[in-house]
C-alpha cells in the first residue's frame, strides 16, 4: 500500500475536523466549536448570522489545509546545500512554527523573538541568492533591520515615551518603518525572481502578503466577524516561507523565470531607493575575463571563483568551444544541470568545483583543498614515501657483504641503492652547486662513472633492484683488483667539505674525510644477478702522478 505524504495526511485531517466543527456548531447553533477550531481562539462575538459565518469559517478550513498541505510537504531535494544554506533552511522552518503556533508571550517578548528571527533569516538570505549585487544584498538587510528595530522600539513603547509631546513623530516614524519593512520584502522577492530558483507560484505568495491589509480596511467597513475571517490572508507569509524553504535545493540561475507582474504601485518604493540592475548573467562576462591563471578553489574569491568557472565552462567544458553567442546564463545553467544531474566526472568535477563545491566534495575532496594544505599533504607523503624507502634500503643492506673484507680502511660503510629505470647515485660533497655544474656537463651515461668538480654519478646496468654499495676510506691507494667484477673505473673529486656524500633512492650515506681537498674514487661494479648488483668504492688522496679520470677493464672471473 503506497505511503500518503505527511503533507496530504495533515490536509485531510484538519478537514476533517472542520466539517465535523461545522456540523457541531449547526446543530448547537453556535460559533464557537467551528470558529476555536478554525480560528485557533474562541469566538469574540455571539449575534451574527451564524449559516453565512460558517460558510466562510468552511473557506478559511480549506485554506488551512492547503496550508498544512504546503508547509508539510517537505523540500524536494535535487541539489546539495551548503552549511549557509541547510541553517537558513532550518531558519525558515522554525520561523513558521513560530507563526503559526500561539505561544503565551507578552507582546514585548513575542516581538524582540519575531524580530531576531526574522533578520537572521533576512541575512542568510543575502548570503544564499545569487544574481543580485553586494550593494543590493546590503540595501535588504539595512532596511530588515531598520523595519525590526523600530517596530521593537514602538512595541516596547520606548519610542512613544521619547516622543510624548510631539505625537506626529510617532506616526512619521510608524510610516517610514512600515515603508522600510515593505521595501525589504520587495527586495527579497525580487532577489528571488533574479536567483532562478524559487517558481513563480513562490513568487506570487510572497506578493500576495501585500494584502496584509485587507482585515483592518475591509472588517472596519463590515464588522468584527469579516476581519477575523479575512485574517485567513496571513497565511500566505506562512506558505511562502515554506516553499522558500522546500525550493532552495533547486538549480539557481536555471531556465528564464516567469515574470512576475505585481500591481506597479508596489514597486514604487524600491524603484526609488534601488538603482536598476541589468538582468543577471544575460552577458557573457567571461569574453573580457583573463583566464590565464585560474586559482584552486580553496584560494580563490566568491567572485574570481565565478570568474574562474565561466572561463573554464566557456573554453573547455560542454562543448562550447568559446562560441561568442553563448551568455554567462547558459553556461550557470548547463553547470547546475549537471551538478543536479551528478555528472562529477573528473574532467568536469575540476569546473563544477567552482559552482557546486559540495556536491563535488563527495566525489573528489581534493579539489577543495588550497594550495597551502595541498603543499602540506604532498610533503607528508613525500616524508613517508621517504621513511618506507629507507626503511627497504636498510632491510636490503642487512643482507649485503663487505667484497673485499682483507682491505683496512679508516672509515668504511655498507648500504643499499634500490634503482628504478636504471637510475644511478651520485657520489659527491654535499653541495647542491658541485651537482648543478655535474649536470652541465655533458655526461657520457655509457661510461660507469662520470665526474665533474666535486661530484660523480655512478651509472648501473640493472633496471630494477637492489645493489649493495660499498664505501671504504684509505689512506694510500690500495692494489688494483679487476679480478671477478665487471667494470672498474677511477676518477678524481675536489672535495672542498671535508665529507663524502652518497645519495640514490634508499641511498643515504655521509663518510668524514681526514681534510678538504683532492681525492681519487675508484668504483668495482658487477652484477650478480637478475635485479641483484655490487659495488666497492674505494677512496684515497689523490696521488699526483695519475690521470683525472681513467676506466680500467677488468676480466670476468
């Protein structure tokens, strides 16, 4: 059996309760079960016309339940909210339990509360709409809290109180609060029309609150019981902060909104105090925008973040392809499409971070980051990538053995170079110059060992692997043994440190040396097996009589 909407079920039931109120109040011949249950208080009046009262008492019921209807309903979720957007949301529904259940304040309280709620839910809304400018947005909430600030000081009577002699003070101020608080409501309703969110039929609620006055003008002319009934025209502030709410998980700046044509008299105060805006994004903004340095979301401005997607969405995305006709309209609207549509492929996630970054953020978190935690990450892992390498080299080098155990050196090690696409290491003093001028050279990658100043690279035959490397420090040159490696070759280094410094992937190794100076390095390199190689580096002070670089072949045993 199909669920009935929460909405419908409450719409049925306060119907209910009326016809059964009316029926009550027929046969009793009295007002007062019908009016207390549709009025929410008890009939202030006894002779009138009961049939006609009830009539109406009927309408206002149905009214109540097309109310109950569309407050209940709940949202239609379609897109993400952000936490702004979710808080003015809850906002809305809180204000309309607000209005509609009597709660047992004094008139003092019941304002200052009605008024908190209300600008805080006029400065969420300026923070949510798009398509109106920061000076419009501004312009609503001075005027929002102008209106409550004024009305609290005239309920409190602390402005009555001020102006004791002179009445007409009073009044003027009065009127200019009611007009400030009309000219915040028209604002609103046509910073709505300009989001493209809110239907048309959302739009016509929030204007029919304009009669308002209906129950002082019209039950001054025909009674006490045509006031109570007409009072049923507070309902629609009520419906329209509903669907404000239901509606704010729909696309913004989507297809062109109706027009709404309220009467033009209505107008009047915002035409004055407002300076006309061009209907948003009808340009096409992102022809004159410099696109060529497009910030991470994470660092980059509300503003340069639209900049940044309509240049994206224009020259790459939905195959525009910088079609000269295209507005920023149709570019807003195909990315709320998609974003709606969940279309957060990587491509296109890397545009639609700049419209819909929630909706994105499940997807693809690191779109969201700055370039500041982006850096900070990328260190980290580089540290740990480093950690874990170190850790395999010294797991590897736990396995190697000194190859020439009879030869004494005054400082020896044992370590391991894991290569990758036959990467080699680089023997050298420390200094990031002496690899600088290395790299100058132009290296000879054929030879086992190429030098250069103060440093050298050791070449290797094994693509992937590991190579146990040997460092040993002598004071005199020690016999030449070719015998059983694969390649021997000699070369000098101007050491100006006083240290040797060893560095390849997992390779890290630092040997002090006696003094700065010239020293000869004399590499044995073999390989062993498949991925598995060996080498002995041998290193001395420089004799005088040798040659700056030299490579000794050497027989396979």
């Amino acid at each position: 059996m199909r669920k009935l909407p929460l909405g419908w079920l409450a719409a049925s039931l306060n119907l209910a309760v009326v016809l059964i109120a009316v029926a009550i109040s027929l046969v009793r011949g009295s007002l007062d079960p019908a009016w207390t249950v549709v009025q929410w208080y008890p009939a202030p009046f006894s002779e009138v016309s009961i049939p006609l009262v009830l009539i109406g008492l009927l309408l206002v019921g149905l009214a109540n339940s097309w109310m109950f209807w569309q407050v209940l309903k709940g949202p239609a979720e379609r897109l993400p909210l952000s936490p702004r957007a979710r808080g003015l949301r809850w906002l809305l529904y809180v204000y309309v339990v607000w209005r509609l259940l009597p709660l047992p304040l004094a008139e003092g309280p019941a304002t200052a509360v009605d008024a908190a709620l209300w600008v805080s839910i006029v400065v969420l809304f300026a923070g949510v709409v798009t398509g109106s400018e920061r000076g419009f947005r501004l312009a609503m909430i001075a005027f929002s809290l102008l209106a409550a600030g004024g009305g609290l000081l005239i309920e409190t009577g602390v402005l009555v109180r001020v102006a004791q002699a002179t009445p007409m003070l009073v009044l003027a101020v009065a009127l200019a609060l009611g007009a400030a608080a009309l000219t915040g409501l028209i604002m609103m309703l046509i910073a709505q029309r300009r989001d493209g969110r809110w239907s048309r039929a959302t739009l016509v609620l929030g204007a029919l609150q304009f009669l308002s006055f209906l129950p002082s003008v019209v039950g001054g002319l025909f009674g006490e019981p045509v006031r109570g009934l007409l009072e049923v025209v507070a309902l629609f502030e009520v419906v329209w902060l509903a669907r404000t709410a239901h509606e704010l998980s729909a696309p913004t700046t989507g297809s062109e909104p109706a027009p709404l044509r309220p009467p033009a008299w209505l107008l009047v105060p915002a035409l004055l105090l407002i300076a006309p805006e061009a209907l948003p994004h009808d340009t096409a903004t992102w022809r004159d925008a410099d696109c060529s340095s497009i910030p991470r979301y994470a660092d980059a401005s509300p503003q340069e973040r639209r900049r940044a997607y309509l240049c994206l969405a224009a020259n790459e995305g939905y195959g525009f392809l910088r079609d000269e006709a295209v507005t920023d309209r149709h570019l807003l609207s195909e990315g709320w499409k998609r974003c709606a549509a969940g279309e957060i492929r990587k491509g296109r996630a890397e545009i639609l971070v700049y419209l819909c970054p929630d909706a994105v953020a499940r997807e693809h978190p690191d779109l969201l980051l700055s370039s500041a935690q982006l850096r900070e990450r990328q260190t980290a892992e580089q540290a740990e990538r480093r950690t874990a390498l170190a850790a395999e080299a010294a797991e590897y080098a736990g396995s190697c053995r000194d190859p020439w155990p009879t030869l004494r050196a005054v400082h020896e090690v044992t370590a391991a170079h894991l290569p990758t696409d036959w990467d080699g290491y680089r023997v050298y003093d420390g200094r990031a110059a002496s690899l600088d001028a290395l790299q100058a050279e132009q290296l000879d990658y054929d030879r086992p060992l190429v030098a250069a100043g103060g440093a050298a690279v050791v070449t290797t035959t094994i693509e992937y692997g590991g190579i146990c490397v040997t460092v040993k420090l002598v004071n005199t040159p020690p016999s030449l043994r070719r015998r059983g490696w694969d390649a021997v070759a000699e070369a000098d280094l101007r050491l100006t440190t006083g240290r040797l410094h060893l560095r390849g992937r997992g390779l890290k190794v630092a040997l002090p040396l006696p003094k700065a100076g010239r020293y000869r390095v004399r590499l044995h390199t073999r390989t062993l097996d498949e991925g598995v190689g060996e080498d002995l580096i041998v290193v001395y002070p420089e004799p005088r009589d040798r040659s700056r670089t030299r490579e000794l072949s050497a027989p396979r045993r």
